[in-house]
C-alpha cells in the first residue's frame, strides 16, 4: 500500500503558502481520498441530452435508495458548474459497482456507451480549459499538446456544435491536435475517431517551435495586398495543455507520492514558458489562449504566466471570475519561492540572490533562470486572474487555468466586416447543409512571403497583426521547405524520416470518384473538390477521406513532412473488392455516415422498424426473407452493394433511447448485413433492448463456457469491464517530465 506522504512535497507547498494554514488538513485529507468517478456526455447537442435524459429519468430514481451492507450509497449527480448539466459525478467503491445489480447495471450502461464515444471518462477539473476557450464553428483551433485528446474532444464537439443527432455539419474553421509525442499522437487519432470530423488535422511538432503554417490567399478576397499573398495561418483559440509534473492528480496517481520531487517544476518551466510564447505568436490579433496544467507548483504555473507576458506585453490575464460561477476557485499566487535543490532550500528571495551564492565558476551552469522567481511587476500583472482548483473545493483534483487575449489597444483596429469568405471557400455547393452562417471576422492573417527566396513580408502584414515581429525568423523557417501542391504522386520530402503517405486531393472529375458518387447516389451538393486519399502514388485505391475548404487550402499550402501531418479529415467511404464479373463496389463506412449523410438522396434511403434491427443485430448476414414486409421486398428489389437504412422506433419497442436511428447496410445477392463494428452493435443493443443480443456476444459466452469451471463463470459473465478513463494521467506524469534537472 502506498504511503500517501511526502515530506518534500509537505515542505514545500507550505512554503509557497498555496493553502492557508487553517486548510492545510482538509487539503491534504482530500488528496488521500480516491477521486469520485466523473464523466461527460459527449457527441452532437441532441443525442447529449437525449442520453442525459435516460440517466436523470432511469438511472438516478433506480439509483437513489441504494442500501449496500447497510449504508446509503449516494446517486450520481451532476458535475455543478458544468453547462447543461452535461457531466457528472459519483463515488462509489469498486464493490458497490460489482455487486450492487442497480448499480451494476447503470456501469455496464457507462462502459457501453463509453466504447461508442457517446460518453467520456474524464476527470472533472481536465474538463475546464475547454470551456474557457469558447470556441464557434468558424474558429481555427489548436490544441498545441494535445494526446491523448479528452480536451481535444471537447473542442471538437464545440466545433461541431450545429450537428444533429443523425448527421455532422462540415464547419467553416478547423482544429489542430498536435503532440510532440508520435505514440501519443497516434492515440490521439484513435480517440478521435469517435467524432468524424472533416474539420481535423493531427500533427507530431514539438510545440515550442511549431512552424508557421501557410494559408493561400483567397481568390474572393479582392483586396490588392491580399491578392497574391499567401498569409500565415493564425489561430482564433489555441490550448496549451501543457507537460507538467502532475501532482495535482494525486488522488488517482498514487505512485506519485512516493516519486514527487520539487525539482520535476524547475525542469518543466523552460519548455512550459516557450511553448506559451509560441503560442502567443501564432494567435489572431483578437483570439484567445487557454495555458492549464495539472500541477499545483507555482514554478509551473503563474511563474511560466508571468514570463510569457513580460517577453510579450501586448498580451494580458482575462478576468474570467464571472464565468462557470459554480466553479469554486482561488485566485493565482502573486509570490512564491523556488527551491534550488532537492531538499527544498526555498531560501533565496530572488535570482540575483541564488546567483551571488554561487562561486563565480559555477554560476555559467545553473539550470534556475530568472523566471523560476515572481518577477517585481507581479501584481501588475494581475496573477490572481489565474484560476487555482484545489481537491478539497469541490472533491476534484488539482489543477490551473489562465486565459489570455491581447490588450485592447493591440486588437488590431482594422476593419472588422461581416465576412463570408470563409464560409465562401468552406464548400462549393451552397446547397450543401453546413454551417455557412455569416461571422464577424476580423481578419488578422499574417501574410506570408510567396516567393520563397524573398525573407521579408509586405508592411500591410506587418501592420496587419502584432505578431508580425516574428515574422522574420519564421519567414525565414518557412524557406526551410517549399510547400508542393500535392499533385497526383509529387512530395518533397521536407523531412524524410517522416513515413506517414501523403495526402492526394483528387480532381472533381476524377473517374473513380465520380464512379462512386454516382453508384452511392450522393447529391450534386457533396463536396467532390474535398476528396483526398492517402497512398504513395495519390491513385484512388481504396479509402476516400473527406476535408473541408480550409483544411484543404492549409494541406495543399503545407508541405505533409514538414508540418509532420499525421491525419486529416476523415474517412467515409471505402472500395469494396469487386466480386468477379462486377465493378468495385463502395460502401459508406459507419463512422462516416453522418458525414455524408446529408448528400444521400432521401429518396434512396429505406425504411424499417426496430424489429428489423434486433434481427440485424441478433445474425452476422440474415436472409431477405428473414424480414418482415414491406422492407423484406424493398431490400430484395435493391441492387447488391451498398444501402442505408433509417430505423424508425415504434410503439411496441421496450427501449430507452427513442429516436430514429440510420445505419449502413451491405446487401449480398440473398442476405444483408449491418455495416458497423462489433462494439457498436453491442452498445447499440444494450442501449436499444437493454442486454447484448449480438452475435459476437453469443459466440463469446459459448467460447468461455467450457473452459472455465461454474462457479468462475458465474463470477465473470456479465461483470462489466471496468470504465476506463481515457486521460492517462499516469503516462502524463512520467512521461511528460522532460526536462528533470
Ligand atoms: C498534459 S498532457 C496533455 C493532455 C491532453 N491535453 C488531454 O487533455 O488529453 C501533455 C502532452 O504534451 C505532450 N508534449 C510534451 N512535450 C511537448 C512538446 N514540446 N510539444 C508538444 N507536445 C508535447 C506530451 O506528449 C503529452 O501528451
């Protein structure tokens, strides 16, 4: 059993005065404690509410007088400050999850519908940056460390928030997850998997030095300087979660008692400080950072604020006391004292101090700088606008946000029109159901020198944003590659360590392209221009990946190597092996549906109640005549391939979750089968009619029958897996503690 002491730790918190003293045993008890179990409903606004519903309205009266070995067991609830009720909270023992049926019941329905994405496992105090940054269709985002993406989730879904319960919006802006870590990033796709997002890219930067990105200039833009320019892409939001030490998640962290040193800060505050500075200049004039940390140590957190604003003062602190006013906080330290060594010698009142200590030979190889201590101009900085989150608040973990924008004298002043340029080149069709809706836009892009031997950029860009100061030196990186307009099979590449294929958009009229619009029946709206595929010679073999205009422009502008792109957009539709005698056949695959949902022609769109589904569900290939009319005729007067069904739920159906559902259907020649993974199906049958009817889920208690003796059986059917929580926080404490001294 770990010892929950440390006497470092002890020390040196007490020494920063984070706690008043009367507080001090209330803190430290509440980091013994294990954390309550949290988690957000996540996906499209209609299907979060409708899940929200089935917990208020079923689960939490089963829940509510729950009576295990003689004690009430509390019901979940909601998590108070976060919007809509959205997210919640409960605290019950693995034991009580195990053996309580109520209870045990209402954790399979968590782990299932945690499995198909449409709730996510995440610590309450992790779910914050996110809702500070306040993130519109149209923005472009980046999330600068990224993996393994709960917040980058959260952005996604803010992105997407005019989505519906059966299909996404394509919108105007973007969201770059990035991670300096290539396993991670990896990660960081799979998890984003669960919101298909044609808005997407990933890439693999270390985000201290992350490159200026180009973006074409638009052809609509008529304005001269504009004209030929390709501008640099600045961010609206940009989240700097960044690499830190970690002890705020204690309470689920438990070897980090034993681990904690305060040296793991002082290491952290270079990278922390550069990664924030960078971030500060890649930002639009009036856009907004978000820096967080899971860490309690003021070295990481309002020393790496104070530095950042001191190297760039056109910035300030946002005064966000009057949002999420549930949320309990305290305001940031405006003193503390770093430790020089292990010990916690916090003696030295300021760096000038610490250096005069040292022999004069010595003083060249300290690893301290003067940003570790609070700089003079502390308080007119306004460090308590930085938000400290301790466990015994409000039962969470520990935790720290800043928000900040430029001051209102530096938010260029130049014309803020109503501009639809962005919507203009988001999608060609204007029939198209995306989010098109005219935004106040001020433009802010840098531009970018087109020539590539030419290291200056045009004064209109200089004037055009404050971060323009920087421009020379990342004019100067923009030379170390040409960016290639990724026709069919040309790359440079920048990078040649890099393996991942590159990115090919295929022209509109490509024959394959337009072979599969015209056998899946899309509309003349769907953005055939967004089209990309991804193999070494750019042919259309297999998978077609779907990108909005603005992703598009920033892949073709962008060499993939050299800004280290390791996904963008995503994949909806696939080439099926042509059976002899016949033509490929493409299919819509399931996570892609809702993306292309909104180009299928209703009209080709078939009909069946709940029943059909349950038989779906219950066989791998059912034959036609296995349904009920009309749908049994209607399938089998269908060519084989690809179909996609809307299942109406009627009346005599036992379910929870009452909506329509479309799903993709593959017909053979005889038999049809339901085109969605074996985790969908099952969630979707627990969901649906309350247990597994699926297949797989058959097969599996027949395989696990005869090996296991009876009583082991019967320990082990049915027992859920445990939730799992999706933030690693143990890899991000190890892991991430790069720079130890
Ligand atoms: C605190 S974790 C991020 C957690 C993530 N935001 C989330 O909510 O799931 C910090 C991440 O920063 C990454 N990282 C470390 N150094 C980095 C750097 N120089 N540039 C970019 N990412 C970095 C680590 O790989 C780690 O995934």
């Amino acid at each position: 059993m770990t010892r929950m002491d440390n006497h470092r730790f002890t020390a040196y918190y007490k020494a920063q005065n984070i706690i008043p003293d009367q507080e001090w045993d209330l803190f430290m008890d509440a980091l013994r404690r294990p954390l309550p179990t949290t988690f957000r409903i996540t996906g499209s606004r209609d299907i979060a509410h409708a899940l929200g519903d089935a917990i208020q309205q079923i689960y939490v009266p089963i829940l509510n007088n729950v009576v295990f070995e003689g004690e009430t067991v509390p019901p979940p609830a909601h998590i108070p400050w976060y919007p809509d009720g959205l997210a919640w909270q409960f605290n019950v023992s693995k034991k009580v999850l195990r053996r309580s049926p109520e209870f045990k019941k209402f954790h399979s329905f968590l782990v299932h519908e945690t499995e198909v994405g449409n709730i996510s496992r995440q610590e309450a105090v992790s779910m914050l940056p996110p809702l500070f940054m306040d993130v519109q269709p149209h923005h472009k985002v980046i999330d600068l460390c990224a993996a393994p993406g709960s917040k980058t989730a959260q952005l996604l879904e803010a992105l997407h928030a005019n989505d519906t319960a059966t299909s996404t919006s394509i919108p105007a802006g973007l969201l770059i997850a990035n991670d300096s870590d290539s396993r991670r990033s990896h990660l960081l796709i799979h998890q984003s998997a669960r919101l298909p997002s044609p808005a997407f890219m990933v890439t693999n930067l270390d985000a201290s030095i992350y490159p200026v990105l180009k973006l074409p200039s638009s052809p609509n833009d008529n304005r001269r300087a504009v004209k030929k320019t390709p501008s640099q892409l600045l961010f609206d939001r940009i989240l700097c979660d960044v690499p830190c030490s970690g002890d705020g998640t204690l309470r689920k962290n438990l070897g980090i008692w034993k681990r904690w040193q305060p040296m793991d800060g002082n290491g952290l505050h270079g990278l922390q400080t550069r990664i924030l500075q960078r971030a500060m200049r890649m930002l639009t004039s009036d856009g907004r950072i978000v820096y967080s940390t899971c860490s309690l140590n003021p070295v990481e957190n309002e020393a790496v604020v104070a530095a950042a604003l001191n190297s760039n003062p056109e910035f300030e602190l946002v005064d966000v006391s009057d949002q999420l006013p549930q949320l309990i906080r305290r305001p940031g330290l405006i003193t503390w004292s770093p430790t020089i060594d292990r010990n916690v010698n916090t003696s030295f009142s300021s760096y000038d101090a610490y250096i005069q200590s040292l022999p004069v030979g010595k003083r060249g190889d300290s690893k301290l700088i003067e940003t570790h201590w609070p700089p003079n101009n502390a308080e007119a900085l306004h460090l308590g606008r930085c938000m400290r989150i301790y466990p015994h608040l409000q039962d969470t973990g520990g935790f720290f946000v800043a928000v900040f924008e430029r001051k209102a004298s530096h938010k260029t002043a130049i014309s803020v029109h109503v501009s639809k340029r962005v919507a203009e080149d988001s999608d060609t069709a204007s029939s198209a159901p995306e989010t098109k809706k005219a935004k106040l836009e001020t433009n802010t892009q840098t531009q970018v020198a087109e020539d590539e031997s030419d290291t200056t950029t045009s004064r209109d860009a200089m004037d055009a944003d404050p971060s323009a100061s920087d421009e020379k030196q990342e004019a100067t990186e923009q030379h170390q590659s040409k960016p290639t307009a990724h026709a069919r099979g040309k790359t440079t590449p920048a990078d040649p360590s890099f393996k991942e294929m590159p990115y090919t958009f295929l022209q509109p009229d490509d024959p394959a392209l337009h072979a599969c619009i015209n056998q899946l029946n899309l509309a003349p709206s769907f953005p055939s221009s967004n089209v990309l595929v991804r193999n070494p010679t750019g042919e259309p073999v297999r998978s077609f990946y779907l990108t909005n205009a603005l992703v598009k422009s920033v892949v073709q502008a962008n060499d993939h190597t050299r800004m280290r792109l390791m996904a963008s957009g995503t994949k909806v539709i696939t080439k099926q092996e042509a059976a002899r005698g016949m033509d490929a056949q493409y299919r819509v695959l399931g996570e892609g549906l809702p993306v292309v949902l909104p180009y299928i022609k209703p009209e080709t769109i078939l009909h069946a109640d709940f029943g059909a589904l349950k038989v779906l569900l219950q066989n791998y290939y059912p034959l036609c005549v296995s349904f009920v009319e009309p749908f049994r005729s209607e399938m089998e007067e269908r060519a084989p391939g690809s179909h996609v069904v809307r299942f109406i739920p009627g009346t005599s159906t036992d379910t929870t979750f009452c909506r329509d559902l479309i799903l993709p259907l593959w017909k053979s020649n005889v038999s049809i089968s339901l085109m969605i993974d074996k985790k969908t199906k099952s969630a979707l049958s627990w969901r649906l009619f309350g247990e597994d009817l699926t297949v797989a889920a058959r097969e599996k208690g027949r395989k696990q029958k005869p090996a296991v003796p009876r009583a082991a059986a019967e320990a082990t059917t049915d027992e859920p897996k445990d939730l799992e929580d999706e933030e690693n926080d143990q890899d991000r404490a190890i892991g991430d503690v790069e720079e130890h001294e």
